[in-house]
C-alpha cells in the first residue's frame, strides 16, 4: 500500500499523457495541474518571483498543447514539461540581454523536409480553431508567437506588428485567457481540416515561387489575391497588387530566390516564412529572410505584410531585396 503512489504516478501520467495525444484537452489539463508546482519551482528558480513567471507558465501550457504529440515516453511528461518552462525562461532571458530589438527571422537547423516536420508537430484541429475566435488583433501575435519558427520574441512581434513591445505582452496575456476559454468549447468538435490546410498552404507557397519564377506571378495574384489588395510593411500599406508584381520582378530580375522554411495556416491568417537567397555575386544583396503574413477575407489574400530578417551589423549596411 505504501508503495502504490510511486507506482501509480508515471502510469497515471502514461494515461493522461496518451488521451491528451489523442486529442482529449481535460487529460491535458490534468497533467499541467499534476505538474505545476514542478514546473513553477523550475520558473521562479531561473527567473526570481514576478510577472515573467506566470508569462513563462501560461507560455508553457500553449506550448504543451501544440508538442504534446512529440513526448516518445508518456511516463516522463513530467521531465519534458519542465524542460518547456526552462526553455521558456531562457528565451525569455536571452531576449531581456539584447540591447536593442532585433527583428530575425533566423534559418531553422535541417529538420528533414516540410512534410517530415508538418507530421511531426502537428497541430490539434481543435487548437487552431480556438485561435480562429480570437479577434484579429489578438490572433496575429498569437500566431506569431505558437506557430511561426522565427518571429517568436516580444521584440520580433513587436515589429511585425508595428506596435510597442507592452502592447505585444498586454495583448498576449489578453488571447492567453481567451484561448483557455475557447480551447474548452473546441476540444469537443470535430475538426479535421487543419492537417490538410496546412499540406496545401506548403504547396501554394511552393506553386507562387514556381509561377514566379516562369513570369507567371501575375497569374496567381488575380487567381488568389483580393482586387483591392495591400502590401505593408512596418504595419503601413506601401501599395497594392502593382507593386507587389513590382518587388516581385525586381526581385527576382536581380538574381533573388525565395525557398520556402515554415509554413502556419488558418482559415484567417497564412504565414510563409522564406529564405532569401541572395545572387552568387552578391550574397550580401538581401536580408537572409523575408515572412508573408497574409489575412485571408472571402478565400482571397486581402493584406500582405512583409517581414524581413536582419542582418548583424558588421560592416556597411547591405541591400535589400
């Protein structure tokens, strides 16, 4: 008998962790609470009390839900989600140690291809539709924050976004609670085109280069693109549907390739996320990424916000693409 709790808690964890991989968000919640004074000691430890432990927590319960599918040992959740927090937390601390914000959109490690990493951190459907009742302003910065690979930082979204790094932190705690609250009426419903969505989003990314680089851009723009289209950047509309075929074909006519990196796809809101890949003779003639944020309105791209990586200052300021 006195052995029974040392003996029940990695299967109760193996369990929970199972039913939360198949989709069930209470199991979720109850690991997260079997969990949490592990998890907060592991955030206060790193971090001292405050604020930023409660971000990195709430961080660390979004995160469980996207990874959960990548825990190979059910009975060592409990290790894996404070790995999530310490992780957290140091990101967190790196970000605090800049001395001037850096928008980046740095190059991932080689993951295998986009198929091998889309199956192996597959969203539930359940989330993303949770995120879809968001409203617009709080969506974005979630979706930067969960889903894209290289605009993660308070810093980074901020200037995707175009606005202050608080307002980035408010609006985040703001679709933090809003998620817990939609996540629970979602969890129930059947949604089983987020897999698909996301497969043919890679696919589109792919096609637009390809119709590019064939002169064909212009094809896909009246195809996929809202007649009233606006291109932005630094959360300011440069244009419309002319000059995007105009970067496009300069781009591309100074010797400038895109290869697509990550892909995030809502019903609302598409991200691409894009090498640059800078000519021979050049390769300093543009920034080493740009990401495509892209509203979708009516099944048309209604607004395109470009999102160009930096590159470290070491020299004269390079070109850009």
């Amino acid at each position: 008998m006195n052995g029974t709790p040392q003996d029940t808690g990695p299967a109760l964890d193996a369990a929970l962790t199972r039913a939360a991989q198949a989709g069930d968000v209470s199991a979720l919640a109850l690991l997260l609470e079997r969990h949490r004074p592990g998890m907060r000691a592991v955030a206060v430890s790193l971090l001292g009390p405050g604020p930023d432990v409660e971000d990195v927590m709430q961080d660390a319960a979004l995160v469980a839900l996207r990874r959960i599918v990548d825990v190979r040992d059910p009975e060592a959740v409990g290790p894996w989600l404070r790995m999530v927090v310490r992780n957290g937390c140091r990101t967190l601390q790196r970000a605090a140690r800049r001395v001037e914000p850096v928008a980046q959109v740095p190059l991932p490690p080689d993951l295998g291809t986009p198929e091998q990493v889309l199956h192996d951190h597959a969203l539930r459907d359940w989330v993303w539709e949770a995120v879809e009742t968001l409203t617009p302003t709080l969506r974005l910065p979630v979706v930067l924050r969960y889903f894209s690979t290289g605009i993660t930082s308070y810093q980074q979204i901020a200037g995707a976004c175009a606005i202050p790094v608080g307002t980035v932190r408010s609006r985040l705690n703001q679709a933090r609670s809003a998620l817990a609250r939609a996540l629970t009426a979602t969890a129930a419903g059947a949604h089983s085109d987020t897999l698909r969505r996301t497969q043919a989003s890679w696919q589109e990314a792919r096609d637009t280069l390809a119709a590019a680089e064939r002169g064909e851009f212009g094809r896909v723009v009246k195809d996929r693109y809202s007649r009233d289209v606006s291109l932005l950047a630094g959360g300011r509309r440069l244009g419309g549907a002319e000059l995007l075929l105009a970067g496009m074909d300069l781009d591309l006519s100074a010797g400038v390739h895109q290869r697509p990196l990550h892909v995030a796809a809502g019903r609302s809101l598409v991200v691409w996320e894009m090498e640059l890949l800078s000519p021979p003779d050049d390769p300093d003639h543009c920034p080493p990424g740009v990401a495509w944020i892209m509203t979708v309105e009516a099944g048309r791209f209604e607004r395109v916000s470009l999102h160009h990586a930096t590159r470290p200052r070491t020299g004269p300021l390079p070109g850009a693409a």
